[in-house]
C-alpha cells in the first residue's frame, strides 16, 4: 500500500521521547515545551508561539481570545472559504460563532479576496461609531475573517490580505494547518500578514507530533491571554485560583520533545517535497489534466492535486489507484453541502464546487520513492487514455 501522507521518525525523534519519558515532565509542564514554541516562533519569523493540543483547538482558542479582546458576548460572524476541512467551520461555532461560506477563485483551491469582499459589501452594514460590520439579517458582528491555505498553497499574497483587513477594519485569523514551510514571494513565512496563524502537527502533517499545533503571533498581549486560557487560566499555582474560564488545551511535554526534533529536519524534508513535485510535474503530461500550483507563494507541496478536466475522468483514476493499492483522495466536501451545516446547503458556490469534483490528491510523502512517483503517474494517465 502507497499512502497518502507517512510519517517519519527516527532514533533522534525517539531518544527525545525518551529523554521526556524518563524525566517525568510527561504532562502539560516541562522543558521540551519551551524549547519548541522558541524554535518554531524561530522559524516562522514571529515573537511568540503557543503550543496546543491540535490546530482545531488553536483556532477555537484563538476565537476565544479574539471575543474577549472586543468584548463580544453573543453570537458573531466570521467568513471562510467552504472548500476546507471542515474543523475550520467546528472551531468558529464551538466557540459560539457562525461561519460564513465564500466561493473559492475560478480554477483555484484557495480564498478569494474579490469574493470576500463582494460579501461583506452585500451582507453587512459598517457601524462607523462602533468601527465594525453588523449583519444585516441577524446583526450578528463580523468578528473576523480566516483564509485557509490548504494543501500547503497559499490562501492570497500578504499584501494582499493585510490591505483587504485595513480595508474593511477586520482581524484576519489564519488557518495555516497545512502550511508549515510555505513562504510569501517576500521570503515570510506564511503566517505573519495576521493576528494570528494556527499551525496542525496531525500524523498526516510534514512535521508530526502525532497529534498537536501552534499558534503563532506578533502580538504579545494576545499570546499571553492566549497562554493563560490554554492553562485552565490559572493565577495561583499553588492555591489553583482561576480569574477566567479557561481551557485544558495545552500540547503535552511528551509530544513537544518529538517536535523539537522534527523541526530540526524540517528544511530537508521541504527540499524533498519539492523534488517530488516536480517529478509529479515531469510524469504527468497530458492535456486532460493539470497538476495544480500557484504563482503567490513558494510551497511546502504538502499533498499534490490534480485537476482534471472533468469529474468522470477524476473518477476513473481515482479507482484505478484504489485498485492497486494506492490511497487517492478526492478534496473534502465543501462545508457548505455537509450535512452537519445543512442550513448552507441552497448555496451556490460554482467554483468550490467545480474544483472539488475534479481534483485528486497523490501520494505525497517524503520518503515515497522516484519509482513509485512515476508508477502512480503512468497508472493515472492509462487510466484516462480512453476518455
């Protein structure tokens, strides 16, 4: 079996478990965490990262900390492109909110700022005096938006998304899950155009703890309360006294000692992402499809896609890599056809739509061998040479 995304570990990654393990700092205490929210703030580019115990949490508590500072104690809006996982969508209304479904760009993965923007001016009214968007319906405030940058893509140049947050006086929320390695044009790392960016370490992701994430920030007041939230908002050590409602959602020592090696060998696993890249690029020749990349960044290649030109052409070659072992994936369903967000379902969203009954994504991890990139490639193509 060739699957989709593998982990990889090594003695390294193993003795730092152990050295956590045998020290007894097994919990949400311990020196590995320090270490790696200093390291990974270091290589993202920011003053401040907070670890916790998977992004799905990071961009609930990153709602949490966001209502606070704007003192919002009743439901709110916050816009995201349907075409993600759908723990995006879970984290705004766990945190209490509703989340607002936008189309994707034509041909495109990723968050459109152009129908972002066509949103908010046709669904919301600017209170000038209070400076923030009131729905017009529920007039619930729109509290933020939050692009996604899926498959390590990304969402929108930064410029760009720090002009339409000026534009519109609005916090941008970054879903950066899958985007650990995936810089700006400008040489930033994704992550830094926000208030905050939430980072996933799932067993699928290129750095892994297995389960866990990050937030990351520049601004030092958030990333203290969003600290102190994660820790139960405890003030007293010793008496355990509590000044806020706070969560358990701190990453475990234990983990954090596996990222801290992780992180060390990042750099050469994105060089090997992009090889298999462009092998997929080399191998993949035909005019019936395309192998999807953007001009606005440099990826991390997360998980290569292709767009074929129809759906019964995505299909024929999606079985045949099921029937020889090899895991394919269609992209998620769009939040907006879910079941669970049913009350979305009369949206018509033409180009999330169109893009996720045509696009397919590979094998792509780090240790998958030339042969087997060029393997699935040929299956693929034979797959789809009758049409």
């Amino acid at each position: 079996m060739i699957n989709l995304h593998e982990p990889i570990f090594d003695t390294e990654d193993e003795n730092n478990v152990l050295e956590a393990l045998r020290s007894s700092w097994v919990s949400t205490g311990g020196p590995f965490i320090d270490k790696f929210e200093k390291s990974f703030a270091e290589f993202i580019g920011v003053k401040h990262a907070i670890s916790v115990c998977n992004g799905t949490i990071g961009l609930q508590l990153s709602i949490e900390a966001l209502k606070i500072r704007y003192q919002v104690f009743k439901s709110f809006d916050i816009i995201l492109p349907s075409l993600t996982f759908i723990a995006t969508a879970n984290a705004v209304v766990h945190s209490g909110g509703s989340a607002k479904f936008i189309d994707v760009d034509e041909n495109s993965l990723q968050f459109s700022i152009e129908n972002l923007r066509k949103y908010i001016l046709s669904n919301y009214e600017y209170k000038a005096d209070n400076k923030f968007w009131i729905n017009r319906v529920t007039f619930n405030r729109l509290l933020a938006f939050m692009p996604v940058h899926i498959m390590g893509w990304s969402a929108a140049e930064s410029h760009l998304l720090k002009g339409i947050s000026e534009e519109f006086n609005l916090t941008i929320l970054e879903d950066a899950a899958e985007a650990l390695g995936t810089y700006n044009l400008d040489g930033s790392h994704i992550g830094n155009s926000s208030l905050a960016a939430i980072f996933s370490f799932n067993g699928n992701k290129i750095l892994t703890t297995g389960g866990g994430g990050m937030i990351t920030t520049n601004d030092s007041e958030f990333a203290k309360h969003l600290k102190h939230l994660s820790t139960t908002a405890k003030n007293d050590n010793l008496r355990f006294v509590h000044n806020e409602i706070g969560y358990n959602f701190r990453l475990v020592n234990l983990l954090a000692a596996l990222g801290c090696s992780q992180l060390k060998k990042l750099k050469s696993r994105l060089v090997r992402k992009k090889e298999i890249f462009n092998l997929y690029s080399k191998f993949l020749n035909s005019s019936f499809l395309t192998l999807y990349k953007q001009q606005n960044c440099e990826s991390n290649y997360w998980l290569n896609c292709v767009v074929f030109d129809s759906f019964n052409l995505r299909e024929k070659a999606l079985t045949t890599l099921i029937e020889n072992n090899i895991q394919a994936r269609p992209l998620w369903t769009p939040c907006h056809l879910q079941p669970a967000y049913k009350t979305n379902n009369n949206l018509l969203l033409k180009s999330t739509e169109d893009m996720w009954n045509r696009t397919l994504s590979l094998p792509s991890s780090p240790q998958i061998l030339n042969e087997e990139v060029k393997m699935i490639s040929d299956l693929i193509l034979l797959s789809i040479s009758g049409k």
